[in-house]
C-alpha cells in the first residue's frame, strides 16, 4: 500500500465578503466534483478569519476564493497571511470573479498562486490544480 | 502530508499531547492521515487508541433535508453554555460516477467557526452506502484522544437502511418533519428502529401533532424495554426544543452507562470494526500473496469457463494462507 494510494484532491469554494452572487462559485464547486475532487461548500459572506479556520480543519489543499464586490485586494491577501500566520502556508490560494487585469500580479507578489477571470474554462482550473497538488 | 510529517515540521510534541491542545492542524493532519491511509496510519492509530473511550458518541440520522445541519449546529451551542467541547463529523455522499462530491453541512455551523471547542471536519462516502464514510469511526477516534467531551455524527440524508450509525455512535437520535404522514409507516422498519431520541424538526409545520402521536403508537407497539425513547419537538432554526434535546442525550448516556448497554454497544463496535479490518486487509494480501498474474491466470479461466468464479476465490484465498506475513514486508 503505496503512500497517498487514497488520497483524494480537496478543495475549500469560499466567498469572503459581502457580495451575494454565489453562481460562479457554484458552477466550479460542480465542475471540481465532477473531476473527482471533494469540494467543501462554506457558503456566502465569509470573513477570512474563518476561511482560514475551515481550510485548516477540512485539511485541504487548495483554496479557492470568488469575490465580485471589488474587495479583493483587501481579503485575498488576508487569506494568504493568516495561513502564513498558522504555519499554513502549504494551503495554496487560487482566486476567481471579477478582479482587474492590473490588479493581478499584485495578488500574485502578495500570495495568490492564480487568478482566474470570468470565462476561464472550468478546465483549465482542473487542470491547474491537478498539476499544481503535492 | 501525514500527521508525522506535519509533527516534525512544527513544534516537536508527541501527537496526543498535541491532540490535547485541540490543535486544529493536527487533528485536522491526523484524520487525513487515517483516511487517506497514509503508510503511518496503523501507527497512528495504535498511538491514539488507548486515549480513546471517553467521549459521548452522538449520531444523528434522518431525511435529506430535515435540517439535521441545523440542528447539531443549535445542539453545539447548547452543549457550549454548559461547558462541554464538541468535535462534529459530518457525512455528505460521494458521486459514484466521478468519485467527487461537494460537502455543504459547513454552511449551516458557521457560527461556530473560531471557537476552539469545536472542530467540524466534512467527510465523503467514498463508495460506502450505510449512511457513514468507512473512516468515520477513525475520524471520531482523533477526536476522542483530543478530549472532546461529544463527537456527534452528521450521516448522509438516509433512506431506510442506512444505518451504520448505530455501529458507530452511543446514542441515535433520528430527526423527521412533520408532514411525511403515511411516508412514516413506510419507514417504520428502517431507520425509525435504531432511534434512542426522535426529534420532529419543524415543529412550526403543520402536522406537528400527528408527526408526533404517530410515533407514539409506533413506540406503544412495540416490547417492553427499559429504555422507551422520547419524541422532541424542535425548531432548530430559532434554537427552540435543543435544550431539551441536550437534556435527552446525557439522560440517554447515564442510562446506558447504568445498565451496561453502551458496553454492549461498543463490545459490537469493535468486534465489527475487527472484521472489516480483516476483509480489508484480506483484499490487500491477495496480490501480496499470489501475485497479479495468478490473479489473471485465474481469471482467464473462469472467462474460458474452466473454472467457477468460487473455485477461483477459494485457490486464491488458499495461497493467502499459505503467505507468511510476518516474513513479507507488508507495507512495501
């Protein structure tokens, strides 16, 4: 019996602040699924305090954050540094709604692994997070 | 990564100790480690066992969408004002086409989220059908050896006969809404059997007092027994009837702790989990012990129809125990 013979890739949908569309989130949390993944679903209106809190106890290896209430520069990166904060860091942070092309390699220097936009293939997210999982 | 690996790379502590500290990273750590069955995990569990047997075992069954999230979620903070830690596994279905699933029960515990005493973990069936993932008893191991007073189970949204739960768990409590009518009598014969508490979720529905007078006749049909169980009203949404809830499952405890029940109870826990163990491990040896291609050789004679698909297993079987064990290292 090989090491990691079971293991399953998992996934925290998260969607910190106060914007209330939660379709796109939905639509990946499906396509992650249905790519075998186990996708843990916590629902709207999320500080990062406890983004962080249910990524730690769900043991997952991924993040994935959707905002499109123009917060984003201010809560990714909180994400980021309170998993830093709780020795963490090998939860990788990947981010998705409506974020500004400018406003991207700044996520990216301050934490995010990758910003996906609005028309992203859901592919290409599966694809990045099956070659980017330990 | 293992537990181990996460205990090196962190503070350096022995596990339970760390366990102790209800470190949420190594609880977390050491229930992937048991459910992924990481290389370590024997080892892991043979660390913990021995701390384990004081926590309360609550499980909690019922339709899909009777609102048994909502409900453990008031039931944990009832259990909070009384000083009581509480550790929550809960079960969501796998898809068996892809393998994934999406685990929602968090949304509705939110309220918990920060608060050292209570760890919530979300887990998938991965291909078991009784109601339970096949590490859920392990889950409830590490919470147990971190000192949670409770550990209640959330199962998937159950039928009629997923009732593993009752293998896993001291007391059942089986949630209904009102409204199901005659779909009662129907599922008269499955999960209703195993409950020690009904809750009829809801109660601000129509149909309440028919919900709760119908089990009342279920119950009076029933044999005598020292235990006969109590039908609860609730709304859990306004946190109405948990108290009372509470109430009933530490009576429920003291009352099989009295008459020797949950002795019983955990006598057949362990000697399922034993069993399981072994099937499993027996399915594991099987290459171990006659090799991929006795396998296949086998197999093409059943396709040939020279062979039966019994007199297959029984030849393989019979080189399993030929295999010497101790002399294979079985994990490599």
């Amino acid at each position: 019996m090989a090491d990691k013979a079971d293991k399953k890739i998992r996934v925290l949908i998260a969607k910190p602040g106060l914007d209330g569309h939660d379709r796109g989130a939905k639509v990946i949390a499906r396509a992650l699924r249905d790519a075998g993944m186990e996708v843990i679903y916590t629902g709207l209106r999320q500080t990062p305090e406890q983004i962080v809190d249910a990524a730690i106890s769900e043991d997952v290896d991924f993040i994935g954050l959707s905002c499109l209430s123009g917060a984003h520069m201010t809560l990714f990166p909180r994400v980021v540094e309170l998993l830093k904060k709780q020795n963490a860091s090998d939860i990788k942070v990947i981010a998705g709604g409506i974020i500004p092309q400018e406003d991207i390699p700044l996520l990216k220097s301050q934490g995010i692994c990758e910003v996906f936009g609005p028309g992203t293939p859901t592919e290409k997210i599966i694809e990045y997070i099956r070659t980017h999982s330990k | 990564m293992s537990i181990y690996a996460h205990i090196q790379s962190s503070v350096k502590m022995e596990i339970v100790e760390k366990l102790r500290t209800k470190d949420r990273r190594a609880i977390a750590k050491a229930i992937t480690t048991l459910e992924d069955n990481y290389e370590d995990s024997d080892r892991l569990l043979h660390t913990i066992f021995k701390h384990t047997g004081n926590a309360h075992v609550v499980g909690v069954t019922g339709a899909p969408g009777v609102g048994k999230s909502t409900l453990i979620s008031s039931l944990v903070k009832e259990f909070r004002s009384r000083g009581k830690t509480v550790g929550i596994v809960a079960i969501d279905p796998t898809s068996p086409f892809t393998g994934g699933a999406v685990l929602g029960d968090r949304v509705r515990m939110g309220e918990h989220s920060g608060d050292r005493g209570v760890y919530i973990r979300s887990m998938a069936t991965r291909g078991s059908l009784g109601g339970l993932s096949k590490a859920t008893s392990d889950a409830v191991k590490v919470l147990d050896a971190a000192g949670f007073d409770i550990i209640i189970i959330e199962t998937v949204g159950t039928g009629q006969s997923e009732i593993d739960v009752v293998r896993a768990a001291d007391t059942i409590v089986v949630v209904i809404i009102p409204g199901l009518g005659d779909d009662i009598q129907a599922i008269k014969a499955g999960i209703l059997e195993i409950a020690d508490i009904f809750v009829v979720n809801k109660c601000d529905r129509e149909g309440v007092e028919r919900a709760v007078s119908e089990l009342e006749m279920m119950l009076d049909l029933k044999e005598k027994r020292t235990w006969r169980p109590p039908i609860l009203k609730t709304n859990a949404r306004l946190n109405e009837g948990t108290s009372r809830l509470a109430d009933a499952i530490s009576e429920h405890y003291s009352h099989i702790n009295r008459n020797g029940e949950l002795e019983k109870r955990r006598r057949a826990r362990y000697s399922e989990e034993i069993r399981d163990v072994v099937n499993r491990r027996i399915g594991e040896y099987m290459y171990l012990a006659s090799g991929k291609e006795f396998f296949d050789e086998v197999l093409e004679k059943v396709l040939r129809k020279e062979m039966d698909p019994r007199s297959a297993a029984d030849l393989i079987l019979n080189e399993i125990v030929k295999f010497d064990l101790r002399k294979s290292n079985k994990k490599n």
